[in-house]
C-alpha cells in the first residue's frame, strides 16, 4: 500500500479490528473472493484490509493464477490461515470464479479485486445495503483512486446504440459531464448517492450465492472483460436491479495486472463486441457492431491529429497503440465468434 493510500485510508475511517473467527463447522455469512496475477503488494493489502475492516462472519478466499512474481508464497506467509488456491495456468478472473466459488458454501459472495483497499467498514455496509434493498439483486459500492479522487469505474450503463455512437465520434469525451453524451459513465454524477445501475463491477460486487448459481455465475467465455457486465445483464433480464451506496467506499487503483497496452485494449474489444452481439436489441444488434468496429479508426486518427498539432510525443504514442489495435481487428471483430454465442 502507498503511504498516500495509507493516509486515505486513514481519513476515510479508523480499522475496524481482527476478523471474528468462525466457530468450528459453522459457515460464515460471507466469501471474499479474491483473484490474484501478479500483483503481489496489491493483493497483501487487500487482503490485509478486507480483514481489518470486516466484522460479519466471513471467510476470504484467494485464487492465484500462476503468478510469477512471488504472489502465492507471499500470501501464505502472511495469511497462513485464509483459503489459497494456487494455480498453475492463468485461467482468467472468470473463470478463476468458479474454483473458489467450489470452495465455499458461504450464502452470500462480495468479490474483491485484488487491487482495492477496503475502506470504513465498506464490506459490512454493502452487507447492510443488500440487505434493506434485497430487491436489486447485486450491489456495489463507490470506488477511489489512492489520491481520494473519484473512480467512477465501479458502476456503467449498458451500452446503446447512442452510446456507441457518441464513443466512435468522441462526443463522450467532450462532454464528459453530460448525462446525454457520456450515459455509459452517467455524466458526471460523483456517485454520492444511492441509485440503480445498469452495471456493478468485479472490483467490488456483492451476490446472494443462490442467485449466483441461478444465473450459472459468470460466462466462462468472458476471460477478462465483460464478466460483470454480461451477468448484470442477464440479472435484469430475470428482474434484478442492480444498486450501489456510495456509503461502502473502497480504493480501486485499476489494471494493475494489465501492463500491455495494446493487448489490453484488444481483449476489450472483443469482449464489448460480444456484449453487443449478446445484448443489443435485435434492431439495432448490426448497427451496434458495425459502429463499434469503427472505434479503434476514429482514436487511431484523433490522437495522430492530436499528434501533429500539437507535437506530442503522448499523443504519438497513444496514436500507436490505436494504429495497433486497428490492424488487429481480426482478432476482436467478431467478438467471440459466433460458436461462443
């Protein structure tokens, strides 16, 4: 943890204390489920954080995916008693899921992302959140960068064919703050306040298990990206909405374990054009996709413009890794191709 994390931390609400240990046989009322790649310090002090700031019941339960950087050996040294399941191939936040999820017969589910710092009780009051909204069906929190700015990444809107459009056009980033221009991001609302969402993200997402397994958890065709948003979608399809309090906060640095840019940014788009081919109305699935193949292009010729005007080697270089991803598009533009679907 950063010493300005630590001061963060601090500011936002003093520890809560150990962790109350489970009585022998009995099943907690919660499973953390934490998966770890290569974020070795990261993922310690979530750890160390979810148990300080966590009083209910509750067992944590880290999935390491062969890591390389000493992550396992690292968390059995300091957690000796928690569950670790070590890895030897990379399976994905997914699906890694469901190899902790074997383990557990805990009723209720919060997944952690390894990358966060539990702030002031956060997991107890995303508990008693759900609990007085049971109607939502999956929750979440409020999310900060280690500064103690907004991380407006723990909650989206769905996609729409509107969205999708103010994205390849650059109309979202221009205006930022607008609810109409920018809806996937909801404007600038500083998520300060209770409200229904379309989309909770992995990085903090609170689930009864029984709807979990009723859902069949999350689609192992979603290896990374889109998990969260494809089980929040088919959540609503069966009636759930979706909430989160901005009284549960957490530090969320974000991409820790994602250093390759244009990689990154190709999972992604594949992962986002299989949610449109999963998601979109039928009306507007085809504009959906061919618009969303656009997206790459249109950075790709705004940053070397960017580039040119302004003489910016950043700009140079965020023209490259787009110019990258553009030449790729065989690899995403398809989505998961249509056996996945």
């Amino acid at each position: 943890m950063t010493e300005q994390t630590a001061q963060t931390a601090a500011r936002t609400a003093p520890a809560a204390g150990a962790e109350p240990a489970p009585r022998p046989g009995e099943t907690p009322d919660l499973a953390i489920i934490i998966i770890s790649f290569n974020t070795r310090e990261m993922t310690l002090a979530a750890i160390a954080s979810a148990r300080s700031e966590t009083r209910l019941p509750h067992e944590i339960i880290v999935v390491d995916n062969a890591s390389t950087d000493g992550s396992a050996e690292a968390i059995a040294r300091a957690h000796p008693d928690i569950r670790l399941i070590r890895e030897e191939v990379n399976h994905g936040f997914g699906p890694a899921h469901e190899i902790a999820l074997a383990h557990t017969r805990a009723p209720w589910l919060l997944l952690l992302n390894p990358d966060t710092v539990v702030l002031g009780g956060a997991i107890d009051r995303v508990m008693a959140f759900a609990r007085a909204h049971p109607q939502a069906g999956i929750w979440g929190g409020r999310t900060l960068y280690a500064d103690g700015t907004l991380n407006p990444t723990s909650c989206f809107a769905r996609m729409t064919l509107w969205s999708v459009f103010c994205r390849v056009t650059g109309l979202n980033r221009v205006f930022r703050g607008s609810a109409l221009f920018n809806s996937e991001f909801y404007g600038d609302w500083p998520r300060d306040t209770v409200r229904s969402v379309d989309i909770v993200t992995g990085c903090f997402l609170l689930i009864r298990r029984e709807f979990w397994d009723s859902l069949g958890g999350f689609d192992p065709a979603f290896t990374m990206y889109g998990e969260e948003v494809d089980l929040c979608l088919r959540a609503a399809a069966l009636g759930a909405r979706p909430m989160v309090t901005p009284e549960a906060t957490i530090i969320h640095h974000g991409g820790a374990s994602q250093a390759v840019r244009s990689d990154k940014v190709v999972r992604l788009m594949r992962a986002k054009m299989e949610l449109i081919a999963r998601h979109f109305p039928r009306r507007s699935r085809a504009a959906g996709l061919w618009l969303f193949r656009l997206w790459p292009l249109s950075r790709r010729i705004g940053y070397g413009l960017g580039a040119r005007l302004r003489r910016s080697e950043r700009l140079a270089e965020q023209a490259a890794i787009w110019a990258e991803v553009w030449a790729r598009r065989a690899e995403w533009r398809d989505g998961f191709g249509g056996a996945a679907r």
